[in-house]
C-alpha cells in the first residue's frame, strides 16, 4: 500500500534535515562515535577489552562491533569476565556523588549528536525519508489545522494545563524522580532509566535551542497565523520560538529511554502514549503547528536512542520495540520523473 504526495519546498526539507540530522541519527554507525569514552576498566579487565577490541578489528560489521566493545568495556567483572548488566570494576557513573562523570558524558554526547551528519548512511533513508515527507506535508497544512481548530479558552487551558507534564523541566524531574527512586529501592535499571533519562532531556533540549534559534518560526497566535519563518525580518528574533516544539522533544526523549529500558509493549504503549499526548496537547493549544510536534518528536526519539546505545547497562538489548518493528516494515518509494516520493508498508501475512 503507498501513498505518495508533492515533493516539499527545498527549503522545508533543509530545516527538517537539520533537525534530524542534529539529534543523532542513533541507527546508524553513531553508535560507535563514544563508545570507549563510555567506562574506566580496571586493570584486570585488559585481557577481556583486547579481546572485544580484536573482534573490533576483525569485524564486517561496524555498527555490531562497536556494540560489542560497549559491552566488553562496561559489563566485565574484577576477575575479568562478562557479567551482564553490571559495570566494570573502578567504572564511574554519572550520579549524585559523581556530578563531574555527568558533565563529561553530556559533553561527549554533543560532540557525537552534533558530528552525526559526517555518519549518515543511505540506509537511513528509509526512515527520514517517511519523516521528512511528513513534516513537508505538515508544513502545507499547518495553518489550515490551527484555524480549523477554532478559538476555544477553555480547551486551550486544560490542554497547556496538561502538557506542562511535558515541558523540559518537568521531563528532566521527572528523570531526577525515578533516578532517586531507583536508588532508594536499590534497584539499578529504575536508577539507570532515570539518570539517562535526564540526560536525554538535556541533550535533546539542546538541539531544539539551536533548531528555534535558525527558524525563528512564529508561534499559531502571532503574526499573521500562518507560522512563517522569520516573518519580521532580524527585527523580529526570541529564544522561544515555535519550531520544534520543545515539549514534544523532552517528552519523547524520555519515553524513549524508559521504553528501551522496559521493552515490554505496555510500559512502551504507556511511555510513548503519554509523549504523544503531550505533543497533541501542545497543538490544541494553540502552542505549536503540528510541524513543531513532529520534528521534536524526531529529535527526541533519535536522541533517546543515542542515550541508550551509549550508556545504558540494564537496557533490554535484543528485544526489539513496536516503534522498530513498524519501522522495518517500511520502505521509501521516489519517482524522480513525476516529483514524487511516498512510502510503502510491507504487511506479512505469515508463510
């Protein structure tokens, strides 16, 4: 099944390609950027770490490769061996008593996210491409939804009511909130999802500043309504402008972290239910265009999954989450001749 629409202004797809490319490309080779900045071995765990990285060296496979010297770095015991799901010996976390490691790894992050453009592959395309296409065909209708939507007070205030749940403060909160309760329950993944959730938060919260301060996009309630770009000239510049709706961003960067933590499909149907409806809220607002929503979920998805694939200890590895699975299926479908691209969605109905 394909439906296939007007290719978008070059311009539209020149912000979303920053927006996207920005906020880590985390299923693509990214992976590997930080992966031996991740953990300290102690010095009985040189055997084991030479070992991984001549696996390293052999491998067909950059990608499964550096996976497998994360592992090797972060999972090896005193005596040397793997032990999954637990630090290597003299390793130091990011946590309350080590607030120096959590400036570092968020230092590394930036560095990885935002060289991310050098590693895009063409088999990434398969999935900015459904993206992008979305975001264009959002774009064309964003003022058209705001003033279908109407002018309704009461409506506007219960949903900014709600999706102050979703603002990158009370995201990265509520990271903070299931890091302590993580560690008054001695529980090390609730701990881990909330420390990594935070810092998702805070990675993608830069991305989204940058992205706000080159659109300088006008908000459905100024201007005209139309939610131009840089309607007013330079004249007309602020820190908090419309596109990409911060909300969505912070909201989904968490979700994603918890749901990769807990790949169980009502822990990630509730996660990224909640993130959704921040992002719906924002637009009955009158907060955001649609557009906004779609990019920040973007940036916060892909940021998660960089979080993740670079720090996570305890996360569910092997299991694959619904978004995945959906995104396998899909498959970009382009007609130069015709100006066209679209998507297909491969349906198995079992041999």
């Amino acid at each position: 099944m394909n439906r296939q629409f007007p290719l978008p202004h070059p311009v539209v797809l020149a912000i979303l390609c920053l927006g996207m490319s920005a906020s880590g490309l985390a299923q693509s080779s990214v992976y590997a950027a930080q992966s031996a900045q991740t953990a300290h071995p102690s010095s009985s765990s040189l055997e084991a770490i030479s070992s991984a990285q001549s696996d390293l060296a052999s491998a067909t496979d950059n990608t499964l490769a550096a996976t497998s010297l994360d592992a090797a770095l972060l999972n090896i015991d005193a005596a040397g061996q793997p032990s999954a799901g637990q630090p290597a010996t003299g390793t130091v976390l990011c946590g309350i008593t080590h607030l120096v490691r959590c400036v570092e790894d968020l230092g590394q992050d930036e560095k990885g996210i935002f060289t991310s453009p050098a590693r895009f592959r063409k088999k990434d395309l398969r999935w900015a491409l459904p993206i992008g296409a979305a975001v264009g065909l959002a774009l064309a209708y964003d003022a058209d939804a705001q003033q279908a939507l109407g002018v309704n007070t009461s409506r506007q205030n219960a949903a900014n009511t709600f999706s102050d749940f979703g603002s990158f403060y009370a995201s990265g909160a509520e990271g903070a909130g299931f890091y302590f309760a993580g560690l008054a329950a001695k529980d090390p993944k609730l701990a881990e999802t909330g420390r990594l959730g935070a810092e998702a938060v805070i990675d993608s919260g830069s991305v989204t500043l940058l992205i706000k301060l080159v659109s300088n996009r006008h908000r459905p309630l100024q201007g005209n309504g139309q939610g131009n770009f840089w309607a007013d000239g330079t004249s007309h510049w602020q820190w908090d402008t419309s596109f990409p709706s911060d909300h969505a961003t912070a909201s989904m960067s968490l979700a994603r972290v918890i749901a990769g933590e807990y790949p169980r499909w009502y822990i990630q149907t509730a996660a990224y239910g909640f993130a959704e409806g921040i992002s719906v809220a924002r637009v009955l607002a009158k907060e955001h265009f649609p557009s906004d929503v779609i990019v920040g979920q973007t940036i916060g998805f892909l940021v998660g999954s960089y979080v993740l694939h670079h720090r996570a200890l305890y996360a569910g590895y092997g299991h694959k989450s619904l978004v995945a699975r959906a995104v396998d299926q899909v498959h970009p479908v382009i007609s130069p001749s015709t100006r066209t691209l679209g998507a297909g969605i491969n349906i198995a109905f079992g041999q």
